[in-house]
C-alpha cells in the first residue's frame, strides 16, 4: 500500500468563503496532479446528507445534546465510508468543516462541555486528526452581507451573540489545537486562495 494521503479541512464561521475556497483549491490541487475527493459536514454520504437535512431545517426545535449526538453520527458514518478509504488510497480529502466545527458550534456557542464534546469526537473520528485544518475568519459584521436574500438554514437564523460565540471559539481554537491555522479571509478572494494554497502545499514536500 502506497503512502496514506493528506486530509485537509476549511473551517469557520457561516458565510467566511469555505466552499468559494474550497472548490478553488480542489481545482488547483487536480491541476497538480492530486486526486482529491471533496466532501463537507454535515454530510458526505447519503445518511450524514440525510442528517444534515435534519440538523439544518429551520423548522425542528433541537436542543443541544440531541444536536451534538447528530452531528458525531453524521460524522461517524462520514469517516468510516468516505474519508479513511480515501486516505488508506492515497488520495487527498479535502472537507468543508470537521471535529473542529463541533467544538466551536456545541462547545463554544451552546456551552456543552468540551471535554464531552472532545470525547464525542474522538469516538466519532476513530482517533482520526486533519494533517492541516484552515480556520477561515471573518468579522460578525460580514454575514449579512453575503449572499443576501438567500433563505437561512437553521443554524443561520441564529443570533448575533450566538455567532460571536462561534468566531471567538474559532480563533481560541486556531491558537491551541495542533495543526490548526487561522486566515484573515475578510480580503479579496484571489488574496486569500493564495495564502490557502502556499499552506497547503507544505503537506506535500
């Protein structure tokens, strides 16, 4: 068996560019010659999209614990079907949010216990850590600005002190967990495709 591939995640906030960066930098790794198999969370097989529907509809009423037990299940099924065959081939996945997520959204926001919600995550990830997570970050101030009228899902339509909860968990997070960065993506788009790709091909050398 060839050498285990990379496993790369996009983190941050609602409307901070995720999947603006991450088709830009899946594009760009194929044109170099990488396979590479681009997932998110919630989601990425047909029972965590079934999840994910769930989770996001604004009309269910989901209190905290139920919440995090969904993600980790979502999550769970996620890692066992998509992401670790694809690392056991060699292949590079890149996913939009992970483990990170849940500690900022259900430890940070909701205020359940992190280290309950760092051992869900170790079940849920059978010990599985990104090579290289990117915590994009942008001012509360941006998210109404981006994509305006479109519908909000259920986390969306949250307040204002629940996504300041979020951004500073975030950037507590990038500070201290291993392999995490943080990038300003309050710039142009082409200024912040361009520090994402210089980062992410030091995995490679």
């Amino acid at each position: 068996m060839g050498r285990r591939g990379r496993f790369i995640v996009l983190e941050g906030p609602d409307k901070s560019g995720k999947s603006t960066q991450a088709l830009a930098l899946v594009r760009e790794l194929r044109r170099r010659g990488r396979t590479v198999v681009h997932t998110r969370e919630p989601g990425g097989t047909a029972l965590s999209e079934g999840i994910r529907e769930l989770l996001l509809d604004p009309s269910q009423k989901v209190c905290a614990l139920a919440e995090v037990l969904l993600y980790e299940a979502s999550r769970a099924q996620h890692t066992q079907q998509l992401i670790l065959p694809a690392l056991r081939s060699g292949k590079t996945v890149l996913s939009e949010r992970y483990a990170l997520a849940t500690l900022a959204y259900q430890g940070g926001a909701r205020g359940l216990p992190m280290r309950l919600v760092r051992r869900l995550n170790r079940i849920a990830t059978s010990g599985l850590r990104p090579d290289l997570t990117l915590v994009l970050d942008i001012p509360d101030a941006r998210f109404r600005t981006r994509d305006p009228g479109r519908r909000h899902d259920r986390l969306e339509r949250e307040s204002m002190a629940f996504r300041r909860r979020v951004r500073d968990a975030y950037r507590r997070l990038s500070r201290t967990e291993p392999r995490t960065l943080l990038i300003d993506s309050d710039r142009p788009p082409e200024a912040v495709r361009t520090d994402i790709l210089r980062r992410v091909l030091r995995l490679y050398r």
